[in-house]
C-alpha cells in the first residue's frame, strides 16, 4: 500500500473482515465538528458538495491496487471528513459495483446530508450504510457534534429515516457515548424513542478509544454503556451492540510495503499506539518501537500520552476552523 493518496489499510476489523478504505475528501473536511473525532478538528466545516478529491485519480487508484487480487473484502469509504460531500460519490459507487461486483461497499457517514434526495439516491445501494447519531435534542446535537450553520437535527432526522426506508442495503447505526453529555437516562430515552422509528439491522455503540480534539472528552466506562444498552434495548426490536473494543480477530499482513510507509498510511488518518499498529500490521513489537522511534526523530510524525498509551500520528494535534 505504498504511494497512494486516496486509498488506505487495508484494515482489519472484527466486523467487516478486510476493508479498504478511501478517502473522498481531503483531511479534514466535514459537515459537523464532533468533540469525539479521532480525525482530530474539522479545518473546513462545510455543507457544500463537489468533487473534493478527482474520482478519475480515485478509480486509477483503485485499479491498480485491485489489481493486484489484494486480500479483502470490503471497501469503505470513510477516512478523515464526510464522504457524501463528494459529489461523485454515486458515479464512483456505480463503477465499483460494475468492475468489481465480488466486493462488499460501506460507507460511514454522519448522516447529515441524507436530507437531499440526491445524497439518498447516490448512495442507496451500497451493501452497507453505518450511520452515526449521536444525539437528537438539538442542544446536545450542537453541543456534541458542533454542525456547519445550515444544519438542523430535524432535518437529519427525518432524512435518516427516509433514508432507512429507501435503501437496500443493510443500515447499521452508531451512537457514541459521551460521559457528562448523552450517558444520562433522559437523553437515552429520547433517542431511543427516535431510533424505534427506523428500519435498521443494528446499534452498535461506541465510546471514546483514541485521543480526542477536545481534553474534556473521555470514555464512558463499562456500567455506562450497560445501562444505556439496556434503556436502548428496551426500544429496539434490532440488537443493540457493544463494540467499544478494539478489534482483536483479524491482522492484516502486508509483506511488501516498507514499514516505514506503512506506518505513516495508517496514523495519518487515526493516531494509533504500538500496540494497534502491532495488531493491525503483524509486524515485530520491536520492529516497530525502533522505526517509530525513527520517524519520531526525523519529525515525520509526533506522539502523545493519553489513557489507552503513547499515541502516534502525523500531524500535531492543531487543527483549527477556517
Ligand atoms: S462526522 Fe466523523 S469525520 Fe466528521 S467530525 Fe464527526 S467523527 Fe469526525
């Protein structure tokens, strides 16, 4: 996975298998500004679609490392901003499915666009939808997820249901739990009132497992999401799930590109430890803590101590609104 600007992992994970992500928009283009991203701050806080990055270079890209019949099996696009506000999402989504029907696609989108009947439809036959909501009370809505001033959260309500009802695909839906924010019962109630009304196969939820852009910001520990699986549960006829682990099942073994290049094309889009790196690359602890180290000296990439560890990313935590 050496020189390619769009495309990053491929990454293992417990739930999807082996997925290749693409990047649609530059870091860190977004439609909100959530205190949680482990992307770190949104620099261009926007609801304005185009193409932000070429589907031309995207589909070179994607030719030639499938080319090569990589181990995967899914491509996602996600990466470090919203996917949707590419407009060439739905072109780029039919030439897939056409050259390469074998593999599963999934987009991880924050939802906050699908109140444009454009958006519904370019992504609506995609094999899988994850879908965040993180709060419906529009306090907690601006609070939390921090949106572009165009946005409502009714709008993205009544966009997500429309959406749920029109796709094909399977919807998984995320909720990300904030200790202090959206943990109390209340909150839990409310969204669980929203959430019954949508057509969906889950609920994972989540909590916070790498840095955050903002200190106050901390994981909810397991009692808190006990309880708010239970309240959410309780409205659910689809099963609410736990996945605040780091995936542990798969690693992914690229034996061909340097390490060096394989480390920066992970953490420049999420800052990763030692050990995520280890279980995600296969590779040697020590190999890696001594190529770290390298990078570290020659400033090609930075490190911070949080709760989980030491925390390696390329770029300084200093994003900032444009
Ligand atoms: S929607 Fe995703 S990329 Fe955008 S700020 Fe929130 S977590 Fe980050």
């Amino acid at each position: 996975m050496s020189n390619y600007q769009y495309l990053f992992g491929p990454i293992p994970s417990r739930r999807l298998g082996i997925s290749l992500g693409v990047d649609l928009v530059p870091h860190k283009v977004c439609t909100i500004d959530c205190v949680y991203c482990e992307c770190g701050a949104t620099s261009t806080l926007t609801t304005d679609r185009k193409e932000y990055v070429p589907r031309a270079k995207v589909q070179a890209e994607l030719a030639e490392f499938l080319a090569i019949k990589p181990q995967l099996d899914c491509i996602t696009f996600s990466g470090a901003g919203e996917p949707t506000l590419n407009s060439e999402i739905g072109a780029l989504i039919q030439w897939i499915q056409r050259e390469y029907p074998a593999y599963t696609l999934v987009v991880l989108t924050n939802g906050t666009l699908l109140h444009l009947p454009t958006v519904r439809r370019e992504i609506a036959s995609l094999d899988i939808v994850k879908i965040s909501v993180d709060a419906v009370a529009p306090a907690l809505f601006t609070e939390i997820n921090r949106p572009a001033a165009s946005l409502t959260v009714s709008a993205m309500m009544e966009g997500i249901q429309q959406f749920c009802s029109e796709c094909t695909g399977k919807i998984w839906l995320e909720h990300f739990l904030i200790p202090g924010k959206n943990t109390d019962e209340a909150s839990l109630h409310q969204l669980g009132t929203y959430l019954q009304t949508l057509t969906a196969e889950k609920l994972q939820l989540n909590t916070l497992d790498r840095p955050a852009p903002e200190s106050w910001v901390t994981p909810a520990d397991a009692v808190t999401v006990r309880m708010a699986q239970e309240i959410l549960q309780s409205y659910l006829s689809y099963p609410v799930e736990n996945v605040s682990k780091v995936d542990t099942t798969y690693t992914f073994s690229d034996k061909t590109t340097p390490i060096e290049t394989l480390i920066c094309n992970y953490i420049s889009r999420r800052p990763m430890t030692l050990q995520d790196l280890q279980q995600t690359t296969g590779k040697d602890e020590k190999e890696l803590h001594a190529v770290l180290e390298k990078l570290s000296q020659e400033e090609l990439i930075f490190s911070r101590t949080e709760q989980r560890g030491i925390f390696y990313e390329t770029r300084k935590n200093n994003g900032t609104k444009e």
